[in-house]
C-alpha cells in the first residue's frame, strides 16, 4: 500500500547538462524537497525505497546520475542542475560515493540547506576541502562496518564545520532503508525548525541562536 501511494504521486522530470547528457529524475511532493544521491551511476532507483519512507514527511526527489568515468566537476554541475530544476533550493542526501558527491557540492557552492550523508568515502588527506561546506552536515556509519570506514565518517564529521556523526548500530555499507529514514528525518525537522526551510545556503538567520547540543554523539 505504501508502495502504491509513493508511485501515485511520481512526478518525473528531465534536466539536460550542456555537454546533451541527459538526466531523468523523480519528484515526490510539492516544496523545496530533499534530493537523494545514489551510491554509483545508475543506482537512483536503488534509493526508491528510503524516497517512500522520506516521503510520508518531506518532499523527494531521487535522480539517475551519469555513468562513465569524469571529473566530479561534471557530476556537481549535474546535481546544481537539478536542484535548480525543483526549486534552486535543496538538503541532498548521499550514499557512499554519493555522499561525496554531495558534500563536494556544498563545497563548490551548490545551495544546498542540509547535507546527510551516509559513509562517504573519504581518507584523511581527501577531507581537507570540506572546510567550505556551510551547511548543517550529519555523517553517519554502520555499527558493523569496518573499522577504517567508520573512522572515515568521524573524519568527515569533524572536518566539516557544523557537522555531526552518529552510529547506526547493527548497519553496514547495506543500510536498512526503515533504520536509515527515520534518523533523515529527525535530521530534516531539526534543520526546518532552526533555519525555516529544507532549502538555502546553510547559513543562519539573524533570530537564530546557539547551535543546539550535538545530541547523537
């Protein structure tokens, strides 16, 4: 029945980049939406499940990124492109490489209001740019995933100037879909109650005050 209700209120839409390639994506929802960022080329319809459960609270948008090898450059013009296209305004969601992908976007200026990403694959020395990225970040990893995967989540989390890490015990690089959303979700409500919206560049308003107490450390 869930299934049912998400596939009736689909609502696809394409973007083109300028080099033709062109890029299908799914909308759920009406309002500055929360975009999902597959773990590989191809693998949008892998996040349908996690965009169901997201979608009982929050618009979606899940889109197919590009296959083939390129510079990251091209999948963050990808990914601006469709943040524009819903609204010019967005929290992206990524999974493993899709992760990175969002987190570099928010670096390079992309307007995002929120970013969630779950285990990124970043080192040590690849972390270094996240600096730039202004918008509320939460990192999260598997209980049961190796042991330099999770030591690369809290890397991430720390390098990132509002971020934070949380653990989802039992989870590996497989995440359940019905453990992940609700943790998205408790994310995204915070993040709408503080700055007022989904979408925006990350920066606070004039009323807001304290960043409020890291409660899943």
């Amino acid at each position: 029945m869930d299934e049912v209700c998400f596939t009736a209120g689909r609502a696809p839409g394409l973007v083109t980049a300028q080099d033709g390639t062109r890029i299908p994506y799914e909308r759920y929802g009406d309002g500055p939406p929360v975009i999902l960022v597959g773990g590989g080329p191809g693998e949008g319809g892998g996040e349908r499940v996690l965009a169901g459960l997201l979608a009982r609270r929050f618009p979606v948008v899940v889109y197919e990124r590009r296959g083939g090898a390129g510079p990251v450059e091209r999948e963050i013009g990808d990914l601006a492109l469709v943040v524009d296209a819903v609204g010019g305004a967005a929290a992206v969601h990524g999974t493993a490489s899709g992760g990175g992908l969002a987190l570099a976007a928010a670096a390079a200026g992309v307007p995002v209001g929120a970013v969630s990403v779950y285990e990124p694959p970043y080192t040590d020395g690849a972390a270094d740019g996240l600096g730039r990225v202004l918008a509320r970040v939460l990192v999260i990893d598997g209980g049961s995933s190796p042991a330099g995967t999770r030591r690369a989540a809290r890397t991430v989390a720390a390098a990132v100037p509002r971020g934070r890490h949380r653990t989802l015990t039992g989870q590996t690089d497989e995440v359940a879909p019905h453990v992940l959303a609700p943790v998205l979700a408790e994310f995204l409500e915070e993040v709408l109650g503080v700055d007022g919206a989904v979408g925006g560049d990350g920066r606070d308003g004039a009323a807001v005050g304290a960043e409020p107490p890291d409660r899943s450390r």
